[in-house]
C-alpha cells in the first residue's frame, strides 16, 4: 500500500468505523464490556504507548519529527513495517470490538493480522481465557473469545434480592409466591454463602418464569443458528423438614415465531416430609440443538404436598442460564 494511502487510512478509520456502527447496533452489543466506545475513539484512539496522532506522525516519517540526538535526524520506522508478531502484541491490548469494527478498516495488512487465529489466543492468554488443554478442541479464538467475554448468567434476579423483579407469575395460588431470607425455618443454607434469599411456594401451585431474548444480549442470530454454541441450564431447590413438596422445572428453546425446538422437561421431583431440607442442584446442556433459536424460557416452580395453609412448599434460588465454553476458568 502506498504510504500516502496508508496514511489517510489511519486518519480517517475511526470515522468510519463510527458511521458503520451506527448501523449495526447488533453487533456493537456483542462486547459492550469492552472499555472504550467507538465514540471515545474519534478523538484518542490508544495504542500501547502512543495516539494515534503520534501512529500518523510515524507514517509521514521522521522528517516531521525531532532528533533525540545531537546527531543527524535518521528516519523512524512506520508502524506498518513492524513485525508481524510485534504487531499482533500491540493489537491484542486493544478491545476487540474496536479491533472488529474500526482496526479491520485501516488496511489490508492490519486486516490480515485481526483475523488471525494467534492474534485472539494471546487476547485469551490476557483475558485469562485460555488453557494448553484447549488446543486440540477449540477450532475457531474469535468466536471462543467473544463466547467467553459475553458468558454470565442470563437469568435476572436469580436470588430474589429484587424482590419478584424480572419474573412472570404464571400461576399464583394458595397463599402465593413469597420471598424468605435463608436459612428459613426448618431449612438449610445452599452451598454457596453469596446466596441470601429465597423463593417458596404454597399449597397450591406456584410458577414462575423468564423469557431471555438472545439479540438483546449479545448472542446475533448467526451464531447461534452456524456455531451452537453450548446453553446450560442450572436451578437450586429444597424442601422444609416437615413437609414434603413438589418440585417442577421446564426450559424451552423458541424460534422467532415461538415454536419449541428444543426442550428439558424433567419428570416432577417429589420429596417427602421429614427429609434432610438439604439443597440440591439440576442441571442441563443443549447441544446440538437445531438451527433458529431465538428465546430461552425458563420456567420453574411447585407446591407442597400437604396442602398446608402459609409457605411449605419448594424453595428455588440461584437459578442460571449461561452460554458458551464449559471451561472454569
């Protein structure tokens, strides 16, 4: 490439990148964790060390530049004649939304280097995303990188610390759903110590659910429909000591139009009175899962088997759904 064009290259890519982000907001909310937005970059865009005007300045040569030395002014070297590996470790620093939508449009040269496979497995080695383990198995960095930036738990208010917030009432009898703080009476507390609260059902039944809308969080729909990648499903639930209950959870996997593609249906478990009140976990992995999923449903809930007046039925808390790499990192 020219160097003149190289140069207005550089000056202008973050304008552009700008414009094209506009209009694919979809994108954009693919890595929303990153630090610096396309906005910030107009005006300072940072490499390791360097401005972006001071990348320029390397571009035009020395001749714009003063010597350090007393000596005669010698030519600096541009940025596009770095080594193809010190060029991949200044690029990894760079988030990699900015790398996707602004760094790609600079020039052939630096698009080549933001799609190579080395280029994202060092941003995991930083990220501390990658094991030596992974070699053999993950056959795409880019894809594996942005799955692990984006993995969290897509169920809002899973610990009811916002009160019924975020959940649908499906079904709402007996004395009604109700919010108790753990251990709660004849209970025990769940393994993990960050959990505080709790959900319980009645004598009658007692449902809740969530509709999770995966653009909404990142997940575009090619992606999901070419990559597949894995979706795991995880709910806690306990009985009281003196009374046995009944416990039921059903996740679905919708189209665009809501048609069910893929479900986990497991048979009701029933406990009885007098158990060990001891939490205990379900869990379940999608895989392979047909192209066009669109919505998670997760829908959870119970009664107790008495059919006592006040809240004896199931507790559920701490439920999750993640997608991506079954990695721990």
């Amino acid at each position: 490439m020219h160097r003149d064009t190289a140069f207005m290259s550089a000056e202008s890519w973050c304008w552009e990148a700008a414009e094209i982000a506009a209009n694919q907001m979809d994108t954009a909310k693919l890595l929303r964790n990153d630090s610096l937005s396309l906005g910030e970059m107009r005006t300072e865009v940072k490499y390791p060390g360097m401005q972006l005007n001071k990348i320029q300045s390397s571009a035009r040569g020395a001749a714009d530049l003063p010597s350090r030395s007393c000596g005669p002014q010698t030519a600096m070297t541009s940025i596009a004649d770095l080594p193809e590996d010190v060029l991949v470790e200044l690029l990894s620093l760079l988030p990699a939304r900015d790398l996707l939508r602004s760094c790609r449009l600079v020039c052939t040269q630096w698009r080549y280097v933001v799609d190579l496979t080395t280029l994202w497995k060092r941003k995991c080695q930083r990220d501390g995303f990658y094991r030596q383990s992974l070699d053999r198995s993950v056959s795409d960095w880019k894809i594996f990188y942005m799955l692990c930036q984006l993995k969290r738990n897509l169920i809002k208010n899973p610990c009811a610390e916002e009160n019924f917030q975020h959940w649908t009432l499906d079904q709402n009898e007996g004395d009604r759903w109700k919010i108790e703080d753990l251990p709660g009476a004849h209970g025990n507390n769940p393994p993990d110590p960050a959990v505080r609260k709790y959900f319980v059902t009645s004598f009658r039944p007692c449902v809740k659910s969530q509709l999770i809308t995966l653009k909404n969080e990142g997940y575009w729909n090619q992606l999901m429909d070419e990559k597949r990648p894995e979706i795991t499903v995880k709910d806690w639930y306990a009985a009281r000591f003196d009374c046995g209950c009944r416990y039921e959870l059903s996740v679905r996997l919708l189209s665009e139009d809501y048609i069910v593609l893929e479900e986990f249906h497991p048979e009701p478990v029933v406990i009885e009175q007098w158990s060990d009140a001891r939490w205990r976990e379900i869990s379940h992995t999608f895989q392979n899962y047909p192209a066009g999923v669109r919505y998670i449903m997760f829908q959870h809930g119970g009664q107790d088997t008495q059919y006592w007046a006040g809240w004896y039925g199931i507790r559920v808390t701490n439920s999750s759904i993640t997608i991506g790499p079954q990695t721990s990192f």
